[in-house]
C-alpha cells in the first residue's frame, strides 16, 4: 500500500493552519482504532468511493483524513483538524 499525494494536495495540506505533513498522515493510518466511513454527499462522490475517518498523530492532534483506495493504494484527497460536527459523526458512527 502506498500513500499517493499530488502535488496539488500536497500545496493544499502546507497551507492549512497548522500545516499537515505527510508523516502525521501516516501516523493517523497506525493508530486508527475506528472504521472508515464513506462520503457520500452528491458533490464528493468518486469511484471508488471517498472514505474518512478521525485518528490521533503520535503528538495527539487529531486529523480527519480523507482518501480514496485505488488499485492497492491510498489516494489522499485532503487532511485537517475536524469540526465539532465531523467529531459528532465519527464519534457515533466510526
């Protein structure tokens, strides 16, 4: 499995406030304790679907990643720090 991030996303994750690195990507991957989820709003539909999910870096910032899984791979499509709302959904469905 390799984590696949365009050049685009990669501008997109440096500029959030804090920036998100790859390497706290990853961290969020190996201590993922929940299941993934999928965006399934009209707008953010793909094929294969999006999928989500909450987890802590190793430093506790909590991320929502988002992703798609292709052909052995993991696509990122963006990574923050989730809103109240994003937690209320995890928290209960993830």
């Amino acid at each position: 499995m390799a984590l696949v991030l365009s050049s685009s996303v990669r501008e997109k994750l440096a500029g959030k406030t804090p920036p998100v690195s790859e390497e706290e990507i990853l961290q969020c991957f190996a201590n993922r304790s929940g299941r993934y989820l999928l965006d399934e709003r009209e707008q953010h539909r793909t094929d294969p679907p999006t999928r989500w999910f909450l987890a802590e870096t190793d430093y506790g910032r909590l991320l929502k990643v988002v992703f798609i899984p292709k052909d052995g791979d993991v696509i990122i499509r963006t990574a923050y720090d989730p809103n109240p709302v994003e937690r209320s959904i995890y928290q209960r469905y993830g």
